[in-house]
C-alpha cells in the first residue's frame, strides 16, 4: 500500500470526521437553544448548559478538523495547481478560526443563562441585550461567515479534484454545483434575511460531504 492511497484513505476519513462533527455539534446545540425568544434561550441553555458545553466542545475539535482536512486537500491536489490549492487551504484555515471564534458566544450563553435564572428570568435590558449579541452577533453571525470561508475553499477544492480524476468527473461535478448552490442561503443569512426557497438551495449538498468520504475511501483500497 503506497503513501498516495494512505493519504487519500486519511482525507477521507477527515472529510467524515467534519461531517459528523458539524452535523453533531449543530444540532446539539439547536435542541436546547431551538427557535424561541432570547428569554427562552437563556432559560433552556440553564436547564441543559451540559448540552451546549458539549457542543461547543465537539465544534472545537471540529476546527482542528478543518484544518487538517485543508491539509490533507492540499497535500493530495497542490499538483493540479499549487496557487489555488493555497487560496482553498487559506479559506480552510480562516474558516476554522472563524469557527472558533464564533463558539465564545456560545459557550458565553451558560454564564448568562444561569445568573438570568438565578435573578428569578427578568425582563431585564441587561440579560436579554446581551444575551441577543452572543448569540446573533457572535455565534450565528460568526457562523455564517464561517460557512462562506467554507463554501469558497470547498469549490476550489472540488474543481482540483475535478481536475486529478482522483474521483469520478460526476461527483466532483456534484460537488461544484451544490456548493455553489448552498452559497446563496449563505449571503442571504450574512445580509440578515431569512429566505426559504434559499435553504431548500441547501439540500443537494447535504448528503455530499458523506459520499465524498466514503468514497476517497473504498479507493484507496483499490
């Protein structure tokens, strides 16, 4: 088994690591924080803080992921052209980073959340204001800047691998168009506005990530 297959087994193991830890940290955190009022938040992250230290915690090691991901991305395509395989591993890092930064707004909920309770769920300017910028401004916008760094890197990296024939032309292909796609939902969160025809735009990515991974896998044992 040469180091090529190895390399590309390690990619595609990394590529389902970020999927399931996005995935797991995501909707951990939406079954305490749901879609209520910002006195709802505060008062389900106090029940269930395990939950979103969690997390927060899976989307750290999620960062990490990332990284290595990029890494991984760039060791097996920087031959089909080193400048994008660097702009695509550069957008992959500042997502990473991104990423992380927006998680202190999360992790920042528990402390309010408790001292909200505790203080009996007032309708206080102070809980609420502050609970409304944590959790809006830092981690759902930090977010959504996040997916933006990710939806670049990723097309760059989808169009190399169209480029390597490392993976069938229809799943690189695949990739190029739903990304492409999920970039519209994006810029519309980032501009602040809700669209739901923009997030059905969404849906053809979803299960990518997972074929992409298994599928750089059961080649590298060929």
């Amino acid at each position: 088994m040469n180091i090529a297959a190895n390399t590309i087994r390690l990619l595609g193991i990394a590529q389902l690591f970020v999927f399931g830890a996005s995935l797991l940290s995501e909707q951990l955190q939406k079954s305490v924080l749901g879609t209520g009022s910002i006195s709802e938040m505060l008062v389900n992250t106090a029940k269930k803080s395990n939950l979103i230290w969690i997390s927060s915690l899976i989307a750290l090691f999620n960062c990490l992921g990332i990284i290595i991901l990029g890494v991984l991305f760039f060791v097996v395509l920087n031959g089909q052209n080193r400048i994008i395989a660097l702009v695509a591993l550069g957008c992959f890092v500042v997502e990473a980073i991104t990423l992380a930064v927006s998680k202190i707004g999360t992790y920042g909920l528990i402390p309010l959340s408790q001292d909200f309770v505790s203080a009996g769920a007032p309708d206080s300017t102070y809980h609420l204001s502050l609970g409304e910028f944590m959790y809006n401004s830092v981690d759902r916008k930090g977010y959504d800047i996040h997916m933006l760094f990710f939806c670049i890197g990723a097309f760059l990296w989808y169009y190399l691998l169209y480029l390597s024939s490392i993976v069938p032309p229809f799943l690189s292909i695949w990739g190029m168009i739903a990304i492409s796609l999920l970039t519209i939902p994006v810029l519309i969160a980032l501009l602040g506005r809700e669209f739901l025809p923009a997030t059905i735009l969404a849906l053809p990515y979803a299960p990518y990530e997972l074929v992409l991974g298994i599928w750089l896998i059961v080649i590298s044992f060929k």
